[in-house]
C-alpha cells in the first residue's frame, strides 16, 4: 500500500512494474501478494480490483 499525494489514486505504470517485480521476487520467497492498494484523496484503488494482478 502506498499513497498518491496527487490525490488521484489510479494506478501509474511506475506503480504498476514494481508490483510486477515485488510478485516475482516474493515467488522464490514463497511469498504471495494479494493485493496492492493505492490511496488518494479521492479514494483507493485496489490492484486486485483492477485485474492488474
């Protein structure tokens, strides 16, 4: 989870290739992301909601 001091919470493709490069890093930990959260002023965006993971 992180914020958007924009207060605009929608993902940004930054955002979007770290989470893809956390996800695989935690694989060989056996690790599982569930979800990644972003908050703005003007509400969350879930990852896992957008089918972004």
């Amino acid at each position: 989870m992180h914020n958007h001091p924009s207060g605009d919470p929608t993902p940004s493709r930054p955002d979007i290739e770290m989470t893809k490069q956390i996800i695989t890093a935690g694989k060989a930990l056996s690790i599982v992301v569930h979800d990644h959260l972003v908050v703005g002023r003007d509400g969350v965006a879930s990852f896992k909601a957008l089918g972004l993971i």
